[in-house]
C-alpha cells in the first residue's frame, strides 16, 4: 500500500457534508472531506485517509474563516468526536440540519414536502442526559481513561470535562477517570452508561471480571459523595442491578400531559429532556387526535408518545420490539391510571400478519423507528385506513427513502417536514414529517 501523502495544502470549502465537514475539490476534481472546516473558508489541511471516490482530510489552519466560525467551548474539542460542530455557530448548525434533510428528501427519495416546519430548538449544552463512556487503561500515560471516542475509534479521548453533557455527569469526567484508575479492576471495565431522571443520575459500570470487595467500597463511596447511584453489569442487560441494597427512582415527568414515565439504567430515552417536551407537543400537533380516534404508535419505546397522546385520542396502541421497554410501558400505563392505552410486543422487521392490533383499525399512525427506519412495517401495513402519518426520524437516510415508498408507491402526501435538533453541536439530524392520503 501507497504511503499517505500528508503534505499540507490550500483548499476551499464549498459546502458541508452530512457528517459535519466541510466540501472542497482536489485539482483532479475529486472531492475531499476536511473536519474543522466550513463553507467559505480556506484552510490549509492535511490529509488523513484516502478512498477511491472522495479523500479525507484535517484543517490544520484556517487561512479566511466565515463568519459563521465562533470559538469551540469546550477544550476538547478536535480530539474528542463526541461532537462535531462546535465551531459553527449554534443559530447556523440547525440551518445546516434542515438543508441536509431536504437534500435527503430531494436526492434519495426525489420528494419536496409541501411546507418546510419551523425547527425546533432547546438548550444547546448541558442536555445530554444519556450516553455511553469509553474506558481504557493507557500504560503510556501511565492513567485510565474515561471518555468518548476520537475519530479515529480505536481511541479513547483523554478529557476531563464534556459541555454537552448534563453537568452532574459532564463536570466529573476527571473524577470518574481518578475513581476507575483506583480500581483494582481498572483493566476489566470498557464502558459506564449514565442516564438521569428527574431525581436520580445513574452511572452503571459494566465490567468483565468479578470486582474486588474493595473496589465496590470505593464505587459506592464514590457514589455517596458525588450523588450518583451506581449500578454494575456483570454481563448482558438482564444482569444490571444495584450496587447497593437501594434502588432509586428513576422517572421523568411530562408535565404538560401530566404523565411520569419510570424507566430502567439502561432502557432508551430521548437524551435532550427540553427538546424531547416539544417534540412530542410538535407531534401531536401534526397528528391531531380526536376523540373518537384511535391512533397506532409503533416503535413506542416506554411510552414517550404514547401516554400523552392519550389524553387526546379515544384509544392508543403502541408497539414496541424490546419486550423489556413493552413491559416498562405497561408499569407506566398502570402507574399514571390511564385506561385508553395498550401495548405489545412485536418484531416490526418481521411477519406482522399474525400480530392482532394488525386485524383491528385506526385512524392515525406515529412511527419513531430506529436508524434503519420503518421500511418493512410500511410496506405490510393496511395505509388506506390512515388519516395521516407522522414519522419521526433519528436518520434522514431512510426517512427519505420511506418517504418515497409513501409518495411514490402508495400515492400519499408528503405535507410537511422540519427538523428538531435534539443534538446540538452534533451533526446528528432528528426530523419530523407528516403524510397525508392524496
């Protein structure tokens, strides 16, 4: 293999890819993406990696910046991927959100929505309530590591604070670094999950190997003095569970709906708390249930969508995959005394025939499918007793894809799409559109 040319050269950025950097074109015309760039500006960069139709590359120094470029916020920032553009700034970021989506609407699914949906937008740091640490033990640094991935992923960034982050986790990532060096089972953790509630943040270590008595003393002394309730997972999702004899409350409230949703260390939740309230306002909004109507919610999760559309609608279906979050939604039915909602378990990437909410009629449809979208179901589901669709989108990639299956194939329309960022300074894209039968 070809030794990589890493001579530094003059470049002009011309746009923005999906991922967040900037566009230019080598003198061959072959395209190369450069991360710490943006439109407008010329950079001097370095290239990184190199592919038979686009090159990678790094700015290594801004010649003409936009006036688009502020300065990054956290120290972080370049090592750490965790986030890719801080140095945009946040009023542009979901401007660039809403391009990409429409150019994945355009140039996958060949569909315009009629209208364009004003973004939705919250706090811009401190949100981040949910996610996954890295851990490495690095002899050369002589230290353990705790953080998310460089770009490159076979690394660990070395930082000791994340902005993004809610503060009671992301102003600690220095002294969750000191705690698991102390351990005598440093080696034998790759990764803590955290996730927070109203009341409660958890931080669940997952480790490979029995621990010591002494290092769960210094785990659960570590969690008494910084207000973490610390969980411990031995092996697959099934063996979390409490360091000590305590289990804390770990719920969220939705105040507006007056529902409290409970859920476990490890379950999914929306990681942006504010955004996720008006999303799901946005999406009822869109989907304008009556009374007497009775609404699908598929990939339903714990109910995020699904109780607080019951106080609007007749009767409320959710469906969810993970036969752990179906029973979780059922305890969340039962606990908030709603009567109009029922869930199941069902695989929504398989046979549906058999299921039997499919045998019985509604009147709207939510999809929150994950990254791959909701392609399968779509296409096995009777649409024609819809009123409207809403899709909500972690991946503008397929909901662009299932747009086109819907406009194209079953003659719906698409009425209108925006996007929410519920990841701020991420180049992550969360959308919302809405299909109505032509």
């Amino acid at each position: 293999m070809a030794r990589l040319d890493q001579t530094p050269f003059p470049a002009d950025i011309t746009g923005l890819t999906h991922d967040g950097r900037g566009v230019a074109r080598l003198p061959d015309g072959k395209a190369i993406f450069i991360a710490g760039a943006l439109p407008d500006e010329k950079v001097v960069a370095v290239r990184t990696a190199r592919h038979r139709s686009f090159d990678e590359a790094k700015t290594v120094e801004v010649v003409e910046a936009s006036s688009e470029r502020v300065e990054p916020r956290c120290p972080h920032f370049g090592t750490c991927a965790g986030c890719a553009l801080q140095h945009f700034d946040e009023a542009k970021q979901i401007i660039a959100k809403q391009r990409v989506l429409q150019e994945n609407l355009e140039r996958i699914g060949h569909v315009t929505p009629k209208s364009v949906l004003e973004p939705l937008v919250d706090a811009a740091w401190g949100y981040r309530r949910k996610g996954r640490l890295s851990v490495r033990r690095v002899d050369k640094k002589g230290r353990t590591l705790v953080g998310f991935r460089e770009s490159d992923p076979r690394f660990v960034a070395d930082i000791s604070e994340c902005h993004t982050v809610i503060p009671a986790i992301g102003q600690k990532i220095g002294a969750i670094s000191a705690l698991v060096d102390s351990l005598d089972g440093r080696r034998d953790i790759p990764q803590i999950e955290f996730i927070a509630g109203d009341e409660a943040v958890v931080l669940t270590f997952r480790h490979v190997m029995p621990l010591t008595p002494g290092d769960r003393d210094r785990l659960a002394a570590f969690g008494a003095d910084h207000g973490f309730a610390i969980y411990l997972q031995p092996g697959g999702i099934e063996s979390v569970h409490p360091l000590g004899d305590d289990e804390p409350k770990l719920a969220f409230r939705l105040p507006a709906w007056d529902v409290e949703l409970k859920f476990r260390p490890l379950d999914f939740i929306q990681v942006n708390a504010g955004l996720n309230q008006h999303m799901i306002r946005r999406t009822i909004e869109l989907l304008d249930p009556q009374r007497d109507e009775r609404v699908l919610d598929l990939f339903a999760g714990l109910g995020n969508f699904t109780l607080p559309l019951s106080r609007y609608a007749r009767e409320v279906v959710g469906v969810e995959g993970e036969a752990g979050l179906v029973q979780r939604a059922r305890e969340n039915v039962t606990h908030n005394a709603i009567t109009n909602v029922e869930f199941h378990a069902a695989d929504l990437a398989k046979d549906l025939s058999r299921e039997p909410w499919m045998r019985e009629s509604f009147d709207k449809l939510l999809l929150d499918p994950p990254r791959s979208g909701a392609d399968f179901v779509l296409a096995h589901l009777p649409l024609k007793q819809f009123k409207r669709i809403v899709y909500v989108s972690c991946h503008p990639a397929s909901l662009a894809r299932d747009a086109a299956f819907l406009v194209n194939e079953k003659g719906w329309v698409l009425k209108s799409a925006g996007v929410m960022d519920m990841f701020p300074h991420t180049a992550h894209v969360e959308s919302i559109a809405v299909f109505e039968p032509r």
